[in-house]
C-alpha cells in the first residue's frame, strides 16, 4: 500500500535538515517516522497521475496534498486516543483535528478537493507506517 502524496512534497531524510522531494525517495532511503526514529523504505512506486486529491491546510501555514486513501495521525480534543482519518472522510468535514507534531499539535483548518495530481506511494518499515512530510515536519500514516 504504501502513502500517497503529491511528489513534489518534501520529505524528511536521515540527518541535520535532510530533505528530499517524494519523487527522488529511493528504496533503502532512511526518512524519519512520527517518533523522529529512522524508517527505512522498502517500496518507492511510480509516480501516478490521479484525477482527484486534497490540499490540507493546518493551522502552521503548511499545505499539504495527497490523495484520498492518505491517512494522518490526529488525537481528537474529544477523545484522547491517538488515531487517523482520510481526507474525504466525513469525519474530517464534521470536526476540526488536531495532528501530533512532536510535543505541538496542529489544527486541519482546511480540506479542499483538487481535481488532478501526480502522487507516488511510499512504504517504509516502522511499526506505524509513518513518516514525517513537509518542512514543518508533520506525520503521515497509512
């Protein structure tokens, strides 16, 4: 399966401000997952093009997009058990999330369809499936 985010996102590498865009990740990179602790990828797909996704907008500025299978870490305010939701999801039109970011949580201000984009599927070993995308360093999951 593997995560499905839009290839020119970046993604965080092993080592000191470390980035590479989804579409140079390579099987064998090191990227770091939503505890900071080295994953290592063991797929890295093709590019897709896929006729609809989501930007995500959180509450730091940071625009994210991906597809509709992608799956991001939240608690919810309601209830304090650490789960997922995808985009599309009526879950995510009905209440406002909040993303672990190490001790800082971010707030979905925005979920917005797109209607095309080239996305590639990244899977890697941790025992979460995460790994951290964009600068700001958010979690992703699938």
């Amino acid at each position: 399966m593997g995560l499905a985010l839009d290839t020119e996102i970046p993604i965080k590498t092993k080592g000191r401000k470390k980035f590479k865009l989804a579409s140079e990740v390579e099987v064998g990179d090191l990227l770091l997952n939503s505890q900071g602790r080295q994953t290592l990828v063991l797929i890295a797909a093709e590019p897709e093009q896929k006729s609809s996704g989501y930007r995500i907008m959180f509450s730091n500025g940071e625009v994210v997009t991906c597809d509709e299978d992608q799956y991001w870490l939240f608690r919810d305010a309601e209830k304090p058990v650490q789960s997922s939701f995808m985009p599309g999801s009526d879950y995510v039109k009905r209440r406002l999330v909040a993303l672990k970011k190490a001790d800082e949580y971010l707030s979905v201000l925005s979920v917005t369809p797109v209607a095309e984009l080239t996305t590639r599927r990244i899977t890697v070993d941790s025992s979460d499936r995460s790994y951290l995308v964009s600068r700001t360093r958010i979690p992703s999951s699938c």
